[in-house]
C-alpha cells in the first residue's frame, strides 16, 4: 500500500483514500515490458524498439495526416499531453487530435457558452460548506476523496448532504437520496430555481427547503450531467449555482482538466467513423473505453499505442503495443480539476528496466 503524507493544512489532511492507497498497486492487465507488433497472421510477437518505431512511423506516412486520428488520455501528465499534441498535430498533422473523455469535454464546454458565467470551485470547499448536494456522481470510481471530504462537511461543520441520481455513494451520510435517471436530473435542477411552492413531492420539496435555507452551499455534479447527450442539464446546474453557492464540476480523469486546457481535446464531436485510417494512442494505464471510441478504433487500419499494460481490448484492437511507464514510475504536471493549480508530482517507484518515458518514445516517432 502506498501511505500519505500527513498534513494538518489540507482539507484532505495528506490521507489519503481507498484509491490511493491500495488501487495503485493493482495492474489491470499484464505489463507490457517490450514493444508488440501483431503480424499480418494476427500474431503478436515482442520486437525491438527500432522495428517498432520503423513499422508505426511506415504505417502514419501510408495513411497521411489527414487520416491519422491522434488520442490521448487525461490520465497522462501536461509535460506528455504537449508533446503528444507536438507529435500528432505538428509533426505527423493529423487530422483530428482528440482526448479519450472528450465527449464530457465537449458538454462541458457547450453548457459554459450557452449558460451562466461561472468559475468552478475547488474541491477543497467543500468541508467548509453547510449544505453538499450531489447530482449525477458515483465517486466511489473516480473520486473517493470526495466522499471523505464530505463526511468531514457533515461531522465538523454540521453540514446536510443530499444525493441526486441512479446510486447514493454517500450511504447514511446522506441525509436525502432521490433517484433520478440521466434525463431527470435537468428538471430537479429546474426546480430548485423556481419557488418551493410549486413543488408537490415531500422529499424533493424537502430537497428545495434544505437548499434555500442554507448559507454556503455547493453543488457538485458528476457524470451523469458531463457524459450526457446533451448540455442543459449542466447548463442548468451552472444556473443553480450561479443563484446561490458553489460548482464543483467532477472530471472523468485525474488530469481532465489539464488536457482541456492545453487545447488536446477536439470541440467538435466526431460523425461517424471519419475519413481516420490510422491511429496514435497514448494511455497513462487503466483507462476504460468507452463504446463509441472503442467502435471507432476498431474502424482503423492501423493503430499504435503507448501503454503500461497490455489489456485484451488493445490486443484486439492495435497493431503495435508500446511499453511506457505508469503515472506512479515517472514525474510530471497535474492540473487541479479546477484547473487553477498545477502540481509538480515525484517519481514513486522505478519502472522495469530497458522501459522508455512516453517523451522518448513520442520524440522517436516525429518526423
């Protein structure tokens, strides 16, 4: 297990949570430890870096830049997210630069240009908030901390914790869990605007009440408003907390808001397939497809990616694995999911020998 450094100044305190403790230890997949080509049989065999490095770059030059698709995930640091735009975008000119949980990004953005101006709050507000309410949020995945720092709200500072959405991660913490499907979560939203009087349902006006009343609230939103179809469920939840309160906006990954903000992720949706051949992928490790991107790589004649591990949905999907190190086996730059801080991270463990950076690797494959 990993141990935090205790720290009395944070609102985390330096604990840290299950994810941080033990998830890091856990590889989701067998270690990639030399580079893979997969033969035109369908075999896959370990190769030297220079033959791995000769068939991708062959493989882009085939294809051209405006049939290269270049993704990157948020889970990797803003020192790798720049030099894999450099590579994708300047070097090779793809045709279209995009980050895994672009989609999220893309909602995210349109729900800011058509709603409330607002500046999102940090994650650290909320232990000294008297009223949490959660809206369309797992957390027990991507973001158990939150769930600590919540509990702290409700014992230290008395605060009430109400739950919006398909699961309560909160558990007893919460003093109010309605459920609601993706497409009701707007119409609550809704409903804290208008006047209490209007609403009939006993918890749901028990919901309105708790949310008047308070004096410092904040409104932490997740998945359920970032992933959805549309924007006007978390353009109204910039509406609620633009009438009162803070926003809290939960990103998929650890370093979401660096990507967006250094321009990796596409602000337009892709339809269809595209006119994509070819593919350069770079994960951090651990990351899960989703269905439409998984979809749209299968379409590929050719992709590469850089990753840690070699998971079954890239051993049907690539056609070179490259080994790099995980995020704990190298130092780098996080941005804060508010995206006002950046944090300088130190390397935890040493990663096996002979593995290259990501850097290295991208600098290799430029032109």
């Amino acid at each position: 297990k990993v141990e935090g450094l205790l720290d009395g100044q944070g609102p985390d305190r330096g604990q840290l949570c299950r994810k941080g403790r033990f998830d890091v230890m856990k590889s989701p997949a067998s270690r990639l430890r030399e580079p893979m080509v997969r033969d035109e049989n369908g075999t896959w065999r370990e190769a030297g870096w220079d033959e791995a490095f000769d068939r991708v770059r062959g493989a882009l030059k085939a294809a051209g830049g405006p049939a290269l698709w270049g993704l990157v995930s948020s889970r990797c640091s803003n020192e790798e997210i720049i030099a894999f735009k450099q590579l994708a975008a300047q070097d090779w000119g793809a045709g279209r630069l995009d980050t895994l949980d672009g989609r999220h990004f893309r909602i995210t953005a349109a729900a800011r240009e058509n709603g409330a101006s607002f500046d999102e709050a940090s994650w650290r507000t909320i232990p000294s908030s008297d009223f949490v309410l959660l809206v369309g949020a797992g957390l027990k995945e991507n973001h158990p901390i939150i769930i600590s720092l919540i509990r702290r709200a409700v014992m230290e500072n008395k605060a009430k914790a109400a739950v919006v959405g398909r699961v309560n991660p909160l558990g007893d913490w919460a003093r109010l869990f309605l459920p609601a499907e993706a497409d009701e979560l707007e119409p609550m939203l809704r409903g804290l605007l208008a006047h209490s009087g209007s609403v009939s349902d006993r918890e749901y006006a028990e919901l309105v009440r708790l949310f008047r009343s308070s004096r410092d609230p904040v409104l932490i939103v997740g998945e359920g408003l970032t992933g959805a179809a549309d924007p006007i469920g978390l353009k109204r939840a910039l509406d609620v907390a633009s009438l009162k309160g803070r926003l809290v906006i939960l990103k998929p990954n650890g370093n979401s808001a660096g990507a967006w903000k250094l321009g990796a992720a596409s602000v337009e949706a892709m339809n269809g397939k595209g006119p994509y051949t070819a593919g350069l992928m770079c994960l951090g490790g651990g990351e899960t497809l989703e269905p439409n991107v998984e979809g749209r790589l299968g379409g590929l004649k050719f992709l590469a990616v850089m990753t840690p591990y070699m998971t079954e949905d890239l051993v049907a999907l690539a056609h070179v694995l490259i080994p790099r190190p995980t995020w704990l086996e190298m130092e780098g730059t996080y941005t804060s999911a508010d995206g006002s801080r950046e944090v300088f991270k130190q390397k935890v463990l040493e990663p096996p020998r002979g593995i290259r950076t990501a850097e290295q690797t991208m600098a290799a494959l430029g032109r």
